[in-house]
C-alpha cells in the first residue's frame, strides 16, 4: 500500500488497524487489533535506539530519500561521559541531553521499545513507553525495509545477589536523579538529632563498585562535592564521611597506561578516597556490602558500575540467526549482535547493528561511545551512497546486472559465515568497511585532576592540564551549540555559587 507522505501527522497516517503477523502469533482478540505501520512511499530505515550511534545516524541520513522512524524508549540523546557530574549536581541533567525531535525534525520518533524483531519478515513489534491512567501500554507493529539496531547494553550485575535491588547504577539520567537524591538523604539522615554514631557512619560510607572510567569518575566528582560544598553546610559530619573505591582488577582504569593509573591513585589517596583492589563484592544486602570472607561493609548508598550486560531484545535476534550461533563461542545465546566489517547483521537481511550491542567480526572494538557514534555516521553515509547508485529502494529490484551486486550490501548471508564475510560486492561500492579511529582516553579523577591518553601521538598527561584538556574536548564535542552554552553555564554556576544541595 502505498501512502501519501505530507505534513507532521505522516506517521499517524501510516498507522492502520491490521492483522500484524507478530500479533496472531501471539493470538487473542486484542492482538489482532495491533495496529501496523504500513510500507510509505519511500523505503522506511526503522532506527531501534537514540544513543550515540542512533544519534550519529539521523544527523547523516538522508531524510529525502527515506522514511526515518526512530523507536527509543528515551525520547533524548544524551551525553554519557558527563553522566557522573550530573549525579552531584555540577553539572544538570538537562544541559547533557538533546530531544530527538530536535536532533533531526525529519525523523519520526516513536516513543517505544522494540520488544520483538522479525528479521525474516521485517517487522518490529513495539511497546509504547509511556501508559493510559491504569497502565495500559499500547502495542503495534512497524513494518520496514532497513532496520538498524543500535540499542546499546544495560548494567550488569553478575548475577550478585542484592545488587538490582539496593544498588544505584550511572547509565540513564534516571538513575542520576536518583543517586543524588539519596547521596543528600543520607546528609540529611546523619545530621538528625540524636542520631547514634554508628548509623551515622553507616549513612555516610559511599562506596562504588567498579574501578572503571565510570566508578572513577562518580569517586571523583562525589569527593569534590563532599570536600567543596558538604563541608560548609556539615562541618560537623566531616570526620565520618567515607569514599570506597572497589575493584575487582588488580588497579583501576586498567584502560590506561601504568604510569597514570597510578597518578589515579595517588590522586585518591590524597583526596581521602580509599581504594581496595582485587576485591569481589558477593553480595549487597540492605545495608551493607559482602566480599569474601564474610567481611561486611556497612554503607549509606553503593554504586554498581561494573560494566554492560546485553539487552534481551539483542539475544533474541541473536536467537533468531542460526549464523550468529558461530560467534557466540559456543554459549546458547550471543551477547552482542555479529556484524560483518560493513556492519551488517551476521545471519540477516537488511539490517545492520552498531554501537554496543554489536561486535564486529575479527575487530573487537571498545564499547565507547567513540565508537558508536563513528558507527552511525558511517552507516549513514553507506545507506545515503546506497540510495545515490539508482537502487530504487532496499527491497526494489536493482535496475543493472551492475548495481545488483550493490546488493551484497544487504544480501541475506545466513547460509554460511564465509558468504557473510565475502566483503567484494560491498568493498567495490562502499569502498571501506568501517575503521575505527581513536581519539584517545580521558577521565576525569576529582579535585581539578584528569587523564589523557592518546596513542597514536603517544601523548601522556595528568594533572590539572589533562583537566583542562578534559573540558575542552567535551564541550567541544557537545552535539550542538545550545548544549555548549548550558554547559558552560552550570560550570559557572557552580565555581560562582557551589553545587546545589536541595533534593527532590
Ligand atoms: P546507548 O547510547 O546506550 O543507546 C542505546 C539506546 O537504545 C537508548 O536510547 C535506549 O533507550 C535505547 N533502547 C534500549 N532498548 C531498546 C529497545 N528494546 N528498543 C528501542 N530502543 C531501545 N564512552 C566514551 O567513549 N567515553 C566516555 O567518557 C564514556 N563515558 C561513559 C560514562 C557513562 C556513565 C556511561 C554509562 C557510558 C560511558 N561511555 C563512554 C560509553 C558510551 O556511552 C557507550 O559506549 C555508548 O552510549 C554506546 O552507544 P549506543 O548507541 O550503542 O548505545
């Protein structure tokens, strides 16, 4: 069916109560009533996500030539590495994110999560993200030429008992809200009267798990908050505040170079942070942390940040491809979604994975957001020169015996790995599969203090200057100019009036 494709209300117009396939697969009445996004006029690209390869990509997409829908449950780009500083307030929530319907006007998005993919008959069963009063969460079906999944990774727990239940986690802006409200609360509980010493050290030992980028970051940036801001309004909480660094690797930030892991953690040691390494939390109960042993910490708030963990969306995808099964290295579901160097999903036709949910064959690339945001760019630009060779559209015919190898690009490669990784077709026009380029490694440490690595010019610095360098490379790489601003602003605000202690 072809459909018009005017105005705002495109979409609305596209959705038609249908008989989705998905939905009586599922059976019942209220399945057969999923209304189904119907085929426009122009090849529709489904974007699963709105992080940094989702954002990368609509900024590079041609919107002339393709329908864009994008599904996110977030309705925001969202700058990640500034995530920690938003947790004490040195930098709001608002000033790290862009709404999508800003980012790209031209792209539909959808407020909703993907929750079933059909790789065979291109369609994606989708979950409204928001609900009626009573809870109701309307279902329907996107039917597409071109998926690109770029739904990133949720925190892991391993598995450690408690650890869902009462730790907080540095990966939405939600979560953020939540830390800093309960980093206050504890202030607040510890300076009630008449409150005994030992509950008042249980409330204020903050520990953090995770000695990566992120846990260093949070450490950091909550002692500056504790040394600069705490210290006016709770003179005399002082002697009991705690900052524990855990970490189950033998140093922290194993990323960078030996000589400025250890600055790190000189820089701790002078900040009063402690750091206990090559220790493995076994559980986290209501109020305390357990490492082996038995021994038990008592803690007033613990942050979990031990790395990424797939989404379920991605192993059932994985699921569906029996030629992903060759890279999960023998364990019943993949992790991440295989791509080929052009970033094609192994096992599947028109579809392509980035960013942290995919893992490209004999390359594994850092889950950066360096990474995923070079990913989107590129594979828009390889679906906009798609478009410019005279295709037609995805699933058209191909005009010439010439172009038709073009189609190798999105050719179904499920019947053998080798098939998926014969690259000739697509090198010829695409010329290069993707290439990662480094910009190098940064994080901030507290107390004015950064890292910076870059290898390829062998440059190594530490201090104030890598902070300095710190914060021009991220307001630099802020998506737009009004980011920039408020950035900078609540950098100002900060230095001119300290972190705001009100709680919400
Ligand atoms: P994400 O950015 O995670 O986006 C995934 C998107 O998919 C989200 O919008 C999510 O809502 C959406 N989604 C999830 N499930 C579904 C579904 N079923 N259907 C539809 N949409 C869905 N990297 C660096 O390079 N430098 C840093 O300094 C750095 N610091 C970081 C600090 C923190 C606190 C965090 C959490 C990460 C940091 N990273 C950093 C890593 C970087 O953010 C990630 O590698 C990057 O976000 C990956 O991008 P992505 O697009 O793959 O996924």
């Amino acid at each position: 069916t072809l459909l018009p494709s005017p105005s705002r209300s495109r979409l609305r117009a596209l959705v038609r109560k249908s008989r989705s396939v998905a939905a009586r697969a599922r059976g019942g009445d209220e399945a057969a009533e999923t209304p189904t996004l119907l085929r426009a006029k122009k090849p529709i690209v489904l974007v699963l996500g709105s992080g940094w390869a989702a954002h990368a990509l609509i900024k590079v997409i041609d919107v002339e030539r393709y329908e864009v829908v994008l599904v996110s449950p977030r309705n925001h780009f969202m700058f990640t590495p500034m995530l920690p500083s938003t947790a004490v307030g040195t930098v709001e929530f608002r000033s790290l994110c862009e709404p999508i319907r800003v980012s790209n006007r031209f792209v539909e998005y959808v407020g909703a999560t993907c929750e079933e993919l059909d790789v065979e008959r291109k369609t994606a069963l989708c979950v409204s993200s928001v609900a009626y009063q009573g809870g109701r969460k309307p279902h329907f079906q996107i039917n597409y030429d071109l998926v690109v999944v770029a739904v990133g990774e949720q925190s892991a727990t391993f598995g450690v008992p408690g650890v869902a239940k009462y730790g907080f986690f540095i990966k939405e802006i939600s979560d953020t809200i939540a830390l800093r409200k309960r980093v206050q609360d504890c202030f607040e509980l510890a300076a009630l009267p008449g409150t005994p010493e030992a509950d008042i050290r249980r409330a204020l030992h903050f520990i953090v798990v995770g000695g990566g980028p992120t846990g260093v970051e949070f450490a950091g940036t909550l002692a500056d908050f504790v040394r600069v801001d705490l210290r006016r309004k709770y003179p005399e909480l002082m002697p009991f505040v705690r900052v524990t660094l855990l970490q189950s690797a033998q140093s922290i930030l194993t990323m960078f170079d030996e000589r400025l892991q250890r600055q790190a953690l000189a820089s701790f040691e002078k900040a009063g942070v402690e750091v206990r390494t090559g220790v493995r939390v076994v559980e986290v109960t209501q109020d305390q942390v357990v490492l082996p042993s038995d021994e038990r910490l008592d803690y007033g708030v613990c942050v979990w940040s031990t790395g990424n963990a797939s989404r379920p969306l991605v192993q059932a995808v994985a699921a569906q491809l029996p030629a992903q099964a060759e890279f999960s290295g023998g364990r019943p579901a993949a992790t991440k979604l295989a791509v080929d160097p052009f970033l094609r999903i192994v096992g599947a036709r028109d579809a392509l994975a980035l960013g942290d949910c995919a893992m490209m064959h004999g390359n594994r690339l850092p889950a950066t957001a360096q990474v995923a945001g070079q990913q989107g760019a590129y594979a828009a630009r390889m679906i906009n020169r798609m478009f410019r060779l005279g295709c037609g559209g995805l699933t058209e015919p191909f005009p010439s015996r010439r172009v038709a190898r073009a189609r190798g690009l999105f050719a179904s490669v499920s019947e053998s790995v080798s098939e998926s990784m014969d690259e000739g077709a697509a090198r010829e026009y695409f010329r290069k599969p993707f290439e990662f380029l480094s910009l190098g490694l940064l994080a901030y440490i507290g107390n004015n203090q950064a890292l910076t690595q870059v290898d390829p010019i062998a440059l190594r610095l530490s201090g104030y200057f890598a902070f300095l360098v710190w914060r021009s490379v991220y307001i630099t790489k802020q998506v737009s100019f009004r980011n920039r601003v408020l950035i900078l602003f609540d950098w100002v605000k900060t230095r001119a009036f300290g972190r705001d202690l009100s709680s919400f």
